[in-house]
C-alpha cells in the first residue's frame, strides 16, 4: 500500500502571526465522512473533524515557520518551510504527497501528472516523495 499524505498551509493572508502546514496520511481502512475544504465548513464541524482525524489517521503533523522566519525568508519561503516540517514531522515516511499550492517546497520532486479529482479536488501539485527525506536539523 503507497502512503499519501495532504498538505496544506494557513495563515498566509493575514499581516501578523506565524504560518502554518499540516500533513496527514489518512487510513483507507477508517474512512472519515465529511471532509471537506476547511472554509466551508463551520467551526464546530472541522473541530469535530480534527478529533477524528487526530483518532483515525495513521499519521498527522503539524507544524509551523515563526514570524521571525517570515520576516527573515518571506511568507512563501515560510509556508514552504511549514509545509516541509509538518511532512518530517509524520510518524511515518509517506510515498507521495498531495500538495494544496501552486508551489513546491524544496526537497520534493513534482510529478508531471494531476491526481484524479476524487483524491483531493483542489490539489494542485502532486508529488513523490522515496527520495525526499532532510534531516530535521535541516528544517530547524
């Protein structure tokens, strides 16, 4: 079985704050009914959805790029950085990644195809990752 992981950042649109990315490997054996894009869902759903996903996934991380980060790299490179702290930070190596973004984080090769619509509908990069794995000293 290939593991997938979705990623996906928040927090680039407002003027302060931290940026933030999480990465999930979801388990085809416990499907979880009702996901959808975070801004269509009410805020009591997605926190119900949370605590489904945090019981049911095989894997989940998030993580983040500080302000100080966002002010030394730009909000791209930090959402980008986010984005590859919360892939090293699953407990285990995904095979490929569904990235939400019209842009890659360094370290990850983009294939040259789409995934199919029912993967993940507003994905816009899809990559592989066997050989993708920084050191986490790396990411710091």
């Amino acid at each position: 079985m290939s593991l997938i992981c979705g990623v996906d950042e928040a927090g680039r649109g407002p003027l302060a704050g931290a940026v933030f990315a999480a990465a999930v490997i979801l388990d085809p054996a416990h499907p979880i009914a009702g996901l959808a894009d975070s801004k269509v869902l009410s805020e009591s759903k997605r926190d119900k959805l949370a605590e489904q996903i945090k019981q049911y996934a095989l894997a989940w991380s998030i993580a983040s790029a500080s302000v100080d980060e966002i002010d030394r790299i730009n909000i791209l490179q930090a959402s980008m950085l986010a984005m590859s702290r919360a892939i090293a930070g699953l407990s285990c190596v995904p095979d490929e990644a569904l990235i939400d973004g019209n842009r890659v984080p360094k370290g990850l090769a983009m294939l040259k195809h789409k995934p199919s619509s029912r993967a993940m509908p507003r994905c816009r990069k899809f990559l592989r990752l066997p050989f993708w794995r920084k050191p986490r000293a790396m990411l710091n």
